[in-house]
C-alpha cells in the first residue's frame, strides 16, 4: 500500500543519524487518500539520501516493511493536484449546468404564472363580456319589443290606410254623384236636407278614417330615447376602450424601452466579466508566483537551517574532540613588540577569565548532566505507570527534554567560546615562552584539525544567505500584499457583478411583468372591439330603420293633414249650398 512519508533524522553522534518515515496518509484502493492517525513511524534507512523534511512516497506491506525503493512525493502530489483541479472544474461545470436548471426552471415558472395570469384575464373578460352579453339580450328585448310595437303601428297604419282608401274611393264616388246631381240641379239654387245629411254624413266618417299618429310617434320617440341611451353607453364603452388602447401603446413602448435597457445592462455585465475573469487571471499569475517565491524561501530556509546544523556540528566537534582545535586571529606581531611585563599581565588576565569561563561551563555540564538524570527518571516512571498518571509524567517529560535541549544548545555556544579562549591564551602563552627564551616541547597542534576558516566561511556564507533570505521574504511580503489587494479588488469585482446579476434579473422578470401585461391588455382590446363592434353595427341597423319609420310617419301626418283640409273645404262648400235655397226662398 502506498504511503505519504516525512523524512524525520536524527542525530546519534558527531557524524552519524538515524533516518525514519513519519507516515501521514494512506491510499486507499478507490485511489482516495486518507490521513493516518497518530504519530506512527517506521525505520526509514532506504531515505537516507532525502534531507529532513522531505515528503516522500513508500509502498509499505502488510509486514510494515518499505517495498521497493523510496520517491519523492512531488510528482504524485502533482498529480494528485491535477486530478483534484479536474474534479473541482467538473464540479464547477455540474454547478453551472444546475445553475442553467434554475434559471430555465424560473422561466418555465414564470411562463407558467404568465399563462395562470393570461387565463384568469381570460376567464374576467369571459365573466365581462358574459355580463356585457347579458345586458345586450335585455336591449335587443327591448329592441325587439319596440320592433314588434312599430310592426304593430306598421299594420294599423296599413289597416288605416286601407280603410282611408276605401273611405277615400267613397268619397270619390260620392263626389261623382254630387258632380252627376250637381249637373241636373244645375239651375237649383242648393242642396235638400236629406242629400246634406247624407253628404255629410259621408265627410264625418271619411273625418274620422284620418290615421292618429300621436301615439305611434310616441313609441318611436321612445325607441328614439331607448337607442340614443345605448349608443351613449357605447360612446362611453368606446372611449373605454381608446383609452386603454393608448395604455398599452404607452406601455409597449415602456417595454421596448426596458428591453433596450436590459441589453445596455447585459453588456455592462459582460464587461464586468470579462474584467474579472482577467483580474482572476492575473491573480493566478502573482500566486503562482508567490508560490515559486515561497518555495525559493523555504529551500533558502532548508539549506540556511542544514548550514546552521553543520555550523553546530563543527562547533560541537571542535568543543568535544581533542584532534580538532579552532584558530583565531591573533595580532602575533603586535604580541612581539608589546612590553615583556604587560605581555605577562594580558597573560595572566586571560588565563584568570579562561578559569571563569571553565568554572561557568563546567557548572552547565553537571546542570546538564542532572538535566538528563531527570529525563532518564520520568522515563523510568513513565515504563511502570499507569495509564491515568502516564499522560501527566508524558507532559513532565517533554517539559523535561525541553528544558535539557535548551541547555545542550547554550552549552554548544559556551563551549565554543571556551575552546575559543583557549587557543587565544595558548598563542600568547607561546609567544610568551618563545619570548622568555623556553623551549617548546613538540604540541601537537600542528597535527590537530583546524576548523576556524571552516567555521568562519559557513558563517559567511549564512550571513550571505540570511541576508537573501530577508530580501526574499520581503519580496514575498510585498506579493502578499499585492495578492491581497488583487483579491479584494476581485472581491468587490464579484459583489458588483453580482449586484449588476441581481439588478439585471429583477429588470427582467419586471420587463417580463411588463410584457405580460401589455399582452393582456392589448387582448382586452381586442376582445372588447370584437364585442362593441357587433352591438354598434346592430344600434346603427335600428337607428336606420327608425329613421325609415319616422319618414313613413312623417309621410302619414302630411296625407292626414292634407285630408282633414280636404275634408274642411268640403263641408264649406256643402254648408254654402245648403244655406242658397234657403236665401233664395226667403
């Protein structure tokens, strides 16, 4: 099974380490990668070639054995990198695809609360034009009584009419006969009594055959006055509809204009977007970068940190090994021309300090050696405790090794420093010696190794490095904050894009609103037209056909009128005749 390993040495000697595997995490057989609990670590001398800290990948097999040899992780986390940018781009995709799910379920939804809108305008216009349709039938009732009223007028005048004829043809007759007896009675000077009767009895009836047309005018003044009313109403029912006519228009052209406007904003939004998309780009661009920086940081740091633990090592081994000593720069020159006396005196003071300094380290190592006592004691109470109490000696002890690792690293110093002013007050007691005329024995110095240049190079060298270090942590600094400032640009970029989304899609659904309602009122319009335009083409039949009957009636009045005078001179003249005989007989 493949595991993710942290290269962990440990020191076992001036030269020598041992080398573990801190395992981290596990590959499952669905190729997934699980964290491994606790702080388990196996023997990892096959990764002794990796420096400390290095991530590395080992097969390891059910006899906790490494198979196979030792990789570095960088390539399978690489990988593992890949696959996840791939997985977050496909759950990317699959939100966008869901966020396409919702935008074309909120259309559907709105189309559906459209047409559930465009249904119950429907069913009020239905309900309308019902009502409406109802009041139609209750006039064209009305109408039709005051039709059936003027066919009855109609047939009484034609009955009259008739009757009129007749009375006339009588009359006519009548008047042959007058004309007959008025051509022998000649020389008469008037009529007698029973033809004046007669006469008159035939002008009294044909007086009384003359047509009333007082109350057919009245029913027609009030089919007039009934027509009149419904063609205000439809005046009003017109204007109405002109009105809402000119609603619409006005708000067709809201929409056009809102439609317009939406398009503007869509294409600000689009601008917005692409914007963006290049500040994420960019962005992309300066952490990849900050990645290579840090990366550059923390092998900068590695190598100033194994520089650091060589540095330590070489002190520790000048301060603890006989065949290595540490030269120092001493002015050998200025130690031959100084006063024999005053050179006795530096003598002699440097080797009262060189005492101090030995009593001093010397005090750290028996505190240093108490120190480790004390771990080796926790320990030993750790192996024979007891579960509860082993958690609290686990603390002590780890109090303990960190207290005795502080002093092992101060002692590294000071014993450095020790070895130091040895060999200062060994190069003056040989410049002394050398002055007093006493022989030096053979000193084995020259044979020693001498890692001053050593130490004073890697010294060097980690300044040098420190000093790039700083440089490189302020560049990375300084791309810090720039990412930051790129990423809250980015972050007001996307609340504003947002904002624009938001405002864009409210604009929408109110144009949709808009839209819909323009719809149904144009379709009222339509409707109520198609409902008006029946009952004016109808008013305008009655009004033309009352306009008819009223001519007739007209016409009627005139012959009545023309009759009744008819009539009137007749009787003059019959009165005329009947009065001669009777001045002719007086």
């Amino acid at each position: 099974m493949l595991y993710l390993a942290e290269v962990k040495k440990q020191k076992t000697g001036p030269f020598g380490s041992k080398t573990e595997l801190k395992l981290l995490a596990c590959q499952r057989s669905d190729q997934s990668w699980s964290v491994v609990p606790g702080e388990e670590t196996l023997p990892g001398e096959e990764a002794a070639n990796f420096g400390d800290g290095v991530l590395v990948i080992v097969n390891i097999g059910n006899n906790r054995q490494i198979q196979g040899n030792v990789e570095p992780a960088v390539g399978q986390l690489i990988r593992e990198l890949q696959n996840f940018s791939k997985q977050l781009d496909k759950w990317k995709s699959g939100e966008e695809e869901i966020e396409q799910w919702k935008q074309s379920l909120t259309y559907q939804s709105q189309e559906l609360n459209r047409r559930e809108m465009e249904l119950e305008a429907r069913s009020e216009q239905l309900q309308a034009v019902e009502e409406e349709a109802e009041q139609l039938e209750q006039q064209r009732q009305e109408l039709e009584q005051a039709r059936e009223e003027a066919a009855r007028f109609r047939e009484e005048f034609e009955r009259n009419s008739k009757e009129l004829e007749g009375a006339w043809e009588h009359l006519r007759g009548e008047q042959r006969r007058f004309e007959e007896q008025k051509s022998e009675l000649q020389y008469a000077a008037g009529l007698d009594e029973q033809q004046a009767a007669t006469i008159q009895e035939l002008l009294n009836r044909l007086s009384g055959a003359v047509v009333p047309t007082d109350s057919v005018r009245e029913q027609l003044n009030l089919a007039w006055e009934i027509v009149n009313h419904q063609q205000s109403l439809l005046d009003h029912d017109w204007q109405h509809l002109e009105q809402q006519r000119a609603e619409a228009t006005q708000l067709q052209a809201e929409v056009d204009s809102q439609g317009q406007m939406i398009q503007n904003r869509k294409q600000e939004l689009q601008q917005v977007q692409k914007s963006f998309e290049q500040a994420k780009a960019e962005l992309k661009v300066q952490q990849n970068a900050l990645e290579m920086k840090q990366e550059s940081v923390h092998m900068l740091s590695l190598q100033l940190r194994t520089q650091e633990e060589l540095h330590q090592e070489l002190a520790r081994l000048a301060t603890t090994s006989a065949d290595v000593k540490i030269s120092q720069q001493v002015n050998i020159e200025a130690l031959e021309k100084m006063p024999l006396g005053e050179l006795q005196d530096v003598v002699q003071n440097l080797q009262q300090d060189l005492e101090k300094v030995k009593r001093f380290v010397n005090d750290q190592e028996e505190e240093l050696t108490f120190q480790r006592q004390a771990v080796e004691e926790v320990q030993e109470k750790i192996s024979s405790a007891s579960e509860y109490d082993r958690i609290h000696l686990e603390t002590e002890l780890a109090e303990e090794q960190d207290r005795y690792q502080m002093l092992d690293e101060t002692l590294v110093g000071q014993r450095r420093n020790l070895r130091e002013r040895e060999e200062i007050l060994n190069q003056h007691l040989r410049v002394l010696r050398r002055r007093q005329g006493v022989a030096e024995s053979n000193s084995s110095d020259s044979q020693k190794i001498d890692l001053g240049p050593v130490l004073s190079q890697l010294e060097t060298q980690r300044q040098q490095q420190e000093a790039e270090l700083r440089k490189l942590e302020n560049q990375v600094e300084q791309m810090r904050q720039s990412i930051s400032q790129a990423e809250q640009m980015i972050a007001g970029q996307a609340s504003e894009q947002e904002a624009k989304r938001i405002e864009i899609q409210n604009l929408e659904e109110n144009w949709h609103s808009m839209k819909v309602s323009v719809a149904q009122m144009l379709a009222r319009v339509d409707l109520t037209q198609e409902i008006l335009q029946p009952k004016q083409e109808a008013l305008n039949q009655i009004h033309q056909r009352l306009e008819s009957i009223a001519a007739v009636l007209n016409q009627i009045q005139e012959i009545g009128d023309y009759q009744l005078q008819a009539i009137a001179q007749m009787q003059q003249t019959i009165g005329s005749l009947i009065q001669s005989p009777e001045l002719a007989a007086s």
